[in-house]
C-alpha cells in the first residue's frame, strides 16, 4: 500500500534522516515511535508527498507519489494533523465536510451524500452531537476526534495520525486513545491502514501495533510492540535508562528510572 | 433566518436604499417623480438630475461597495488573517501611485483611471514575482511583507510626485483621489469597471469551496487534495482584479474590505459560499450609505475615505470588544 524505499528525509540542505525503508501493509497499524524531534512528522509530510524526499523513493500503490496530483494522494491518504484552532469559527461538520474535497471537481461544493458522509463519520467515533458546534470552541480532545472524523470522511484506506495526543491532557489523551484503538479495530476489517505517530511508548503497547523505532533520523528496530519494545532499545532512544513492566492485569507499561 | 432568506432580504433593503439615495441632492425629488422620471416620463430637468447624476453614482457606490467587501473577505479567508484588508498586496499603493501619475502628467480622466488599473494589478504583480524568488520558509508571510516592502516603496513614489505637482490645481486632486470619491464619477467610468468585477468575482464564486479548504492552511489543503498554489494565485488574481477596477473608479476607499466581511461573517458564519454574497451586499449598502452622507452632510463633497475611516475604525473596535464573534 505504502512503501518507503532508502528515503532521506529533511528541509533544504538540513538533513534530518536517511536510510528509511519501511512498508504499511492494507489492515495494518503501524505506529512510528521516537522522541521529539526525531523526525517523525517530517517523514510523515515526505511520504504525503507534502515535503520532497532528498533521496529515495515513496511508493503509493506501487506509483511513485511524486507523479501522483494532490487529488490523487488524498484519495489514498487522509491526514490527521495535530489538533489545532482555525483562524475562522468553522462548524465542527463543516471541518469533517472538508474530508470531501479531493472527491469533489475543482469548483465542486459537498452536496447531500457527501454530508451523510461526514455525519457518519462523526458517529462513528461518538461526535455527531457536535456537528453544529463552533469548532474553535471545542476542547483539544474534541477538536482531534473531529480531525480523525475528518480523515474517515475522505475514505482513503490509508489514515495517517501526527502525534494525535501530544497536545491534550491526561484525560483527553485516554479518550482520543480509546477511540483509535476501537476504530483500528474496526477499520482493519475493511483493510483501511493506520500509520501514526506517538513519542509514547505505552500507546504502541495499548494499540498492540507494529512499531517503527525511530532514533538518530534512521530506524533502530521494526516489528510488533510486544518483541522489539524492551529496556535496552528504549533507554537508548530516550536517552536515560527505562524498564518495561507487566502489570497484574497483563498491560504492558513502560517505566523511566526517575532518581 | 433560514439560509437563502437574508440574502434576498438583504437585496431588496439594497434596492430600497438606492431608491431612497436617488432622492436624496440639492435638487430633491419626491417618490413619485423618482419613479415617473424611471418609466419614462417626468419633467425634463428631474430626467437629467437621475439618468446623468444620481444613478451612475449611485450605481459606482454599489459596484465599490460590493466589490472591495468581496475582495476583502477573500483575502481574509485566504491569509487566514481576519485583520487583512484588500490592499495587503500593495493594490492600492500601486493603484494610487499610477492615478497620481496620471493626474501630475494631466492625463484626461479616462487614461488616469487606466494608468491606476495597470499600476494597481503590476504592484501585486511585482510582490507575488518578489515573494516567489525570495522563497521564505512561510510563503503567506513572505507574500505579506513582500506586499509592504512594495506598498511601502509606491508611497514613497507617490510621495515625491506630490511634492513636485503644481500646489494650486493638481495638488488637490490628487489628495482628493487618495481619499476617494464618488463626486465626478459617470456612466462612461462606470462600463468598463463593471465587466472586470464581474470576471473577478466569476473564479471567486466557483472557488467557494476550495477558499475555504486553503483557511485551513496550505499543508493542510494540500493533504486534502488542493493544489494550494494554483488555487491561491487564482483567488489572488481574481480579487486584484475586483479591487484595482473600483479603486481605479473611486480611488482609494480604505476600511470597507476590512470591516465588512467581520459584519458578514458574524451574521453567516465563515462559509465563503454565503459569506461572498453576503460581503458584496453589506458592502454595497455601506458604501451607497456613506456616499449619500458624503454628498449631502456639507455644502462641499466629503472623500469617501475619510467617511469610512471615521465610521469604520470606532465600528472595528466594537467588534473586537465584543468578543471577537465570528472570528473566532
């Protein structure tokens, strides 16, 4: 579905990693784990084809995406960027509603079907209830599930998720977490992908995903949360020693020494 | 109000301030006569007074009005900036710089309006041109300070042409025409500022959508399935357009485009699909409002401009203290 093949990644002449190769394969979740800054949301825009790559190549089902329009791309990708605040008091439905427009001609305006759509969507994950809402007004939480209703909209079989919790308390985190996990579980049966991205080690561990490592701008370990996440490799990509847990209900946790 | 409703209401209190406003002059006409003179008859002088001097200005007042409001919320909605006005790229400043061009070399009135039109859309010109080769790491911001440097660099142009014109004629007209004014305007200025408003307005129209996408930002338009560069030079070009046309017609008439998409915005909502329509008629109304009073409060014509600044700034901050509604 997606593939990266020897990708180098970064801005101009800054380079911020070389040497990725990885795949997403249809009914996969794939989470991209590593500290701030290591380049997690710049491979992200690479492989949108928002950022040109400084080496290698992205592959979209199987067609380079740099000959892909950006109609095309967002066909097959829905982003899910950061919970943010528009400069304008958009309704919640009308920022789900804008998931329609790569399915929409140039001068095309969403139209009944389109907003049972984006209606569904928000049922989906729990938020019709705020389709009239001021979107600007909403709480992080809310405003990120209105963005992942957003990418379910567009009906692409590939979401990808920047960071989805990083700006949200403890609470909001759980929830926004909570309702990943349910529509992971239910998006693999239809064989959608979710690639997103988390500096958490537990959320990989709670998603049960397949885990890309990140460290140092190149990839230290791919493979299932639950083989490649342990003390060693974890202490050194966050830099200070941390010890995997089980707890008595058999969750895994991750637990840095703090002295 | 359900949602085609205040469109049409809006459009028929339009209609009944311009019939009020061709009433209005030191040569006072009653209803009846107004409507007489429309379908034909009436007497001579009140033929002359509404076909050749009230209804091309009250016509001019409406075109500006709506189209400044328009390019306003356009801009707004694609610098995702509600403190935007039309003139952020520098549209005015050229504008004016050609028109007092013109006026300094006492051009006739026809080629000082066409020398204001082709300066007004080269300065956009000039900065889209300088912000592309500068290529910022933000390009909205580059295009924005860009439009300064250049705005900047007209006024300063237009500045020493000031200082060189002949104090006892040209000098008052060319402060008059940087205030602007409706006062001297006819139907023969009115034709050709008609057709490239509308060939503005057309590609905003179509466009509603995507506009509304790019106030989302340009990575995230793009990631939605918008080509963000092509769709913002369109709207960019569009909406110079619209505003060096009126500008050309009635000088520079500042505050419109800035104030009265907030008033739009806070009555429909940011959706440019009725805050267009709803901008260009507010706007219409406003500017046919101000240019009845700037004719009418004084034995001498008032610029527009200083009228829409004195409304418009203590009306702005209303808005901002009223807690920034339909803003955010």
């Amino acid at each position: 579905m997606l593939e990266a093949r020897a990708l180098s990644i970064g801005h101009g002449k800054t380079r911020v990693g070389s040497g990725l190769s990885l795949r997403v394969a249809p009914g996969e979740v794939l989470c991209l784990l590593g500290p701030n800054g290591c380049g997690k949301t710049t491979l992200f825009r690479t492989l949108m084809g928002l950022l040109p790559a400084l080496a290698g190549d992205v592959l979209l089902g199987g067609r380079p995406v740099t000959a892909l329009t950006r109609a095309e791309i967002a066909r097959r990708i829905a982003y899910v960027p950061q919970a943010h605040a528009p400069p304008f008091p958009f309704e919640a439905l009308e920022v789900v509603l804008m998931g329609r427009t790569a399915r929409l001609g140039a001068f095309g305006q969403p139209g009944r079907t389109d907003r049972a759509t984006a209606l569904d969507a928000m049922d989906h994950l729990g938020i019709a209830d705020l389709a009239g809402h001021n979107y600007a007004q909403l709480s992080g939480g809310q405003r990120q599930l209105v963005l992942i209703a957003r990418a379910l909209a567009q009906e692409a079989p590939l979401i990808v998720m920047d960071e989805p919790t990083a700006s949200l308390d403890f609470g909001n985190q759980a929830q926004v977490l909570s309702r990943i996990a349910a529509l992971v579980s239910g998006a693999l049966d239809d064989g959608r992908s979710v690639v997103l991205s988390t500096h958490d080690p537990d959320q990989a561990f709670a998603l049960d995903a397949r885990v890309v490592l990140m460290h140092r701008g190149g990839i230290l370990a791919q493979g299932a949360a639950s083989e490649i996440l342990d003390g060693p490799r974890l202490s050194t990509v966050y830099g200070m020693p941390i010890t995997v847990e089980t707890t008595t209900s058999g969750r895994r946790v991750c637990l840095p020494a703090v002295t | 109000m359900s949602r085609p409703a205040l469109p049409l209401l809006l459009a028929l209190v339009l209609v009944l301030m311009a019939f009020g406003a061709v009433m209005v002059g030191p040569f006072g006409l009653s209803p009846g006569e107004v409507l007489r003179t429309l379908v034909g008859q009436g007497d001579p002088q009140a033929r002359i007074v509404i076909w050749n001097i009230r209804l091309p200005r009250v016509a001019a007042a409406l075109l500006v009005g709506a189209a400044l409001a328009a390019a306003g919320a356009s801009y707004q909605a694609l610098f995702r900036n509600p403190l935007v006005s039309p003139d952020i790229l520098g549209v005015s400043a050229g504008a004016g710089l050609g028109a007092v061009a013109g006026i300094f070399l006492s051009l006739p009135v026809a080629a000082i309006q066409a020398s204001a039109f082709v300066a007004g859309m080269v300065a956009v010109g000039v900065v889209t041109l300088v912000a592309t080769a500068v290529r910022g790491a933000d390009r909205t911001l580059t295009l924005v300070l860009v439009g300064v440097v250049i705005g900047a660099l007209a006024g300063a142009a237009t500045s020493l042409l000031k200082v060189l014109a002949d104090p006892y004629d040209q000098l008052p007209a060319i402060t008059f025409w940087l205030l602007g004014s409706l006062a001297s305007v006819t139907s023969a200025d009115i034709l050709p500022a008609l057709p490239a408003v509308l060939v503005g307005l057309v590609p905003l129209t179509l466009l509603r959508w995507r506009i509304n996408v790019l106030s989302m930002g340009d990575e995230e338009a793009r990631a939605l399935g918008v080509e963000a560069g092509h769709t913002r030079f369109l709207v960019i070009a569009s909406a110079t357009l619209v505003t060096a046309s009126v500008t050309a017609l009635a000088g520079v008439v500042g505050w419109v485009g800035l104030v009265i998409p907030h008033v739009a915005r806070m009555l429909v909502g940011p959706g440019f699909g009725r805050l267009l329509p709803v901008s260009a008629l507010i706007g219409a109304g406003y500017l046919l409002a101000v240019d009845t009073l700037a004719r009418s409060i004084a034995p001498v014509e008032v610029p527009l401009g200083i009228l829409t600044a004195v409304i418009g700034a203590p009306f702005f901050v209303v808005l901002l203290a009223r807690g920034r509604r339909g803003w955010s």
